[in-house]
C-alpha cells in the first residue's frame, strides 16, 4: 500500500503510453480504462478513473448502502483502509483520519484518487452501511423462496 501526500500530482501515472491504434486495442483500452478497486467488505470490484475518487467510482456500482455524506473531507464517512495499490489524496479531516491512520492506510474515499489497482476495506460507518445492504432481508429471503416453488412447480 502506498499514499501520496495531499493534492501531489502524479501525471505519469495512469498514462497510457501504447501508441497501437488499431480498432481492437483501442476498443481494450477504453473498456480497460481505470483500475480495478476491491472492496474486501462485499467482495465487489468496480473500475476507477485516475481522475475520479474512490467514493465515486463506489458510488457508480449504483448499489444500496453507499451513504450521502459532505464529499469534501470533511464528515468522515466515506472512510476506508487501503489495504494494497497507490492512492493521490487530497486534505482530509484530522478529527476522521489521524496522521498516525493516514500512515497506516486509512483515508477518506471521497478525497483520494487511485494510481493504481487497489484493494480496500470500508471501515466505520460506511463498512456498517454497506455489508447491511448487502444482507438480504428474511422478507425478501421469503419471498424468493415462494418465487422459486412457483416456478418449479
Ligand atoms: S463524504 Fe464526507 S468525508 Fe467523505
């Protein structure tokens, strides 16, 4: 796992330096654009531009469980632990993520950038909102229980 200090720019990376052009490379390198973001919590991944924030790039699975918070730093929702890959961050919230945190892996989602695959784990209030979306209700658990027999049946 490696951060990048506050607002640091890192315009090499990310930069696709392939100068093939034919149709087919070019279909692959559109529909590989970003990286690859896990989010050990739902084993979910989802593709992150450079340019965009792990929050959302998270926010475009269009999933339940995401929380609305400031998007700015400042409320400590969106916290996450990169777990492995390089990330740029912006200023977080000293009072969500300590600098001894920061050392550790701990940022803000909504204000880091990834610079390369990552895995990461939601912590917090956003690990509580999105491991109890992904649950499903005994409700719903039923009521695809009933489907199922009547289209067995
Ligand atoms: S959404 Fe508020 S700190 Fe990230």
């Amino acid at each position: 796992m490696q951060l990048e200090g506050d607002a640091g720019t890192n315009a090499s990376m990310g930069v696709n330096h392939d100068h093939d052009r034919s149709p087919g490379r070019i279909q692959e390198s559109v529909s590989q654009a970003g990286f690859s973001v896990a989010i050990g919590n739902t084993q979910e991944r989802y593709r992150c531009a450079a340019s965009s924030t792990l929050l959302a790039g998270m926010e475009a699975l269009a999933r339940r469980g995401i929380p609305v918070g400031c998007r700015g730093g400042g409320c400590g929702v969106c916290k996450v632990l990169i777990e492995s890959g390089t990330v740029r961050t912006e200023k977080m919230s000293r009072s969500h993520v300590s600098i001894q945190e920061q050392a550790e892996g701990y940022v803000l989602a909504c204000r880091a950038y990834p610079q390369s695959d990552v895995s990461l784990k939601a912590v917090d209030k956003l690990a509580r909102c999105i491991e109890r979306s992904q649950a499903r209700s005994p409700f719903l658990e039923a009521a695809l229980a009933t489907a199922a027999r009547s289209r067995a049946a």
